[in-house]
C-alpha cells in the first residue's frame, strides 16, 4: 500500500509517500521500491517497511545504482523501515 502525506518542514511541506512493503521476499521489495521511486518527484521521499532481512542489503545498493539518497534506516518490529530521498 501506497500512502503520500505532507509533512511539515521549515515551513515547506515535503511529500513522503510510504510503501509497506512487509511479507514480501527478495527481490520483491527492491523492485517495488524501483518503481515506486520512478513516479516521484526530485527531492520527495519515500518510507519503505520490509521484513524481509535481505533488504537491509538490497535497498541500499539499490540506491547505489539509482543515485537517490538513503536518509536513515531504523529497525521497527520484525522489519527495517528506510527513508530515501529521490535525487
């Protein structure tokens, strides 16, 4: 599922768009974040939630070929979730 909500921001408003991406198994989540990151706009981010242990690898290379940025990455439960921003 796919949720875009403002957050306020130094008086900006940033879109971030989440992807819950939990149960899905490599290379589901790096594809789905993929494609998810082609709809958005420069300088929008994206939450993404994965259980799937193989993503703490595969979302950060991911971005290693994309060139968009990787602002955090925390564990939440069973899962990661990760905060990129579209470059």
């Amino acid at each position: 599922m796919t949720i875009a909500l403002p957050i306020g921001h130094d008086s900006a408003v940033m879109m971030t768009t989440k992807l819950d991406l939990a149960g899905l198994k490599c290379p589901l989540p790096a594809l789905k974040t993929r494609k998810t990151l082609k709809g958005l706009n420069s300088g929008e981010r994206l939450e993404v939630y994965c259980t799937d242990p193989l993503a703490a690898i595969d979302i950060p290379n991911l971005l290693n070929e994309t060139g968009d940025g990787l602002e955090s990455i925390h564990r939440d439960g069973d899962g990661h979730v990760f905060l990129i921003r579209k470059k």
